[in-house]
C-alpha cells in the first residue's frame, strides 16, 4: 500500500485503486485533520491508521501541531501515546 501526503490530502492506494483518504487543513501554524475515510471494501485493513501514521509523520517533519477534529484521526490520537508530540495543545 502506497500513502502519499499531498497538499492538503493523504491518500492510500493499492494496486492503482484508492482505498482511503484524510484531508487536513493548513491554519498556518497547525495542522487541523477534518476527514478520514476508507472504502467499503478496505474496512478492516488498517487504512485510516496508516493515513495517521503518516500525517503525524509528514507533520513532525514539517515541524508542525496537529488539531485531530475528525472523530477517527481523534481517536487514533487518543490510543496511541506516541502521537502525543505533534498534539495541539502539548
């Protein structure tokens, strides 16, 4: 599976077929995650918790926070500790 970070989208493809998507907004000093979604057909693959993976990726290279209003991207951040440096608010 292939995540790419765009300008304001991730997305996670396979074999040329999109699977899912996260789109973000730039605020200029942070980064505000506003969307996850996967297809019907890769629920249950994984495929939003690599899109965050890589955002959280993409913004600790960037040097930026990261404001997860997305209930799924929000989540993620709750369960894994690790994503805690780029939290907005810390």
């Amino acid at each position: 599976m292939d995540v790419k970070v765009k300008e304001l989208i991730v997305t996670a493809v396979q074999d040329g077929i999109e699977l899912g998507e996260m789109t973000f907004v730039d605020s200029g000093s942070f980064y505000i995650i506003d969307h996850t979604g996967v297809t019907d057909a890769a629920r249950g693959l994984g495929v939003g918790k690599k899109l965050v993976a890589a955002f959280v990726e993409h913004a600790r290279e960037k040097a930026m926070k990261v404001l997860p209003l997305c209930p799924f991207a929000k989540a993620e951040f709750e369960k894994n500790s690790a994503y805690a440096d780029v939290l907005y608010g810390n």
